[in-house]
C-alpha cells in the first residue's frame, strides 16, 4: 500500500528583509565622506509698494550676489537725504531754528537712507529707507 500522502501544506511566507532605516530629514543612504551643506540665510529683502526697487532691512553693507553681474559681493552703501531728513529739517525749521541749524540733519548719515550698490558693476541694488512708508 503506498504511504497517504500528507495533504497539510504548511503556508510558507516569504521573507523578505525590512527596507533600510533612515533617520528624520534624511531622504536615504548617504555616501561615504558626504555632509549636508548648510548656508547663511540672505538678508530680508522686500520689494517696495510703488518704485518696484528691492528693500534691504539693513543700512549696513550685506554680503549678495550681484544680479546684474553675477559676483558674489558686499554692497556699497551711499547715504542720501530721504524722507526722514526732510520732515527733521521742516520741523526744525518751523520751530524756529532758521540760522542753518535746519540743515542739521542733512549732516547726520544716521538720519538719512541708504543706498546698496555693486562695487563691481555700480548698479543700484538696494536701498534702506529710515520711515518704511513703502514710497
């Protein structure tokens, strides 16, 4: 008599390994000898309301890259009388002070606004101005 074949298959599963672990904020396995690259965020730049010009947050030079020449720079900044200066010397004006000290503010670079330029190329880039009026 031939032996009863056991009609009990046993369920095989298949196993396969658990795909790769990689840590939070990594997108996969990272080569040998390879870094993130981490850079310093640019300054805050805004267009303004009406002229359509850049405005830098800053009266100070900003390290930038030049867009009309394409190197990596740090402005030039060029002091001019803006709104700011020209209400100081009215009021001063109108209270009084008519002997030339009315034009007092228009010797005070911390009164005035600031134009960002290129060394290279002399383009205008940006500019800061003292009362953010968006004009």
């Amino acid at each position: 008599m031939a032996p009863k074949e056991n009609h009990n298959h046993e369920f095989q599963q298949s196993r396969e390994p658990p795909p790769p672990y990689y840590p939070p904020g990594t997108r996969g396995p990272r080569l040998p000898g390879t870094y993130p690259m981490y850079t310093q965020a640019p300054p805050i730049i805004q267009t303004g309301l009406f002229t359509g010009m850049p405005r830098v947050t800053t009266s100070v030079p900003v390290q930038t890259v030049c867009p009309y020449c394409g190197n990596h720079i740090m402005t030039v900044t060029t002091p001019f009388p803006g709104l700011l200066t020209w209400l100081l010397c009215s009021g001063l004006f109108v209270f009084g002070c008519v002997l030339g000290c009315c034009l007092l503010p228009f010797c005070m670079q911390s009164l005035m606004d600031v134009t960002h330029s290129c060394p290279v190329c002399h383009h205008e880039l940006f500019y800061y101005r003292r009362l953010g009026l968006g004009l």
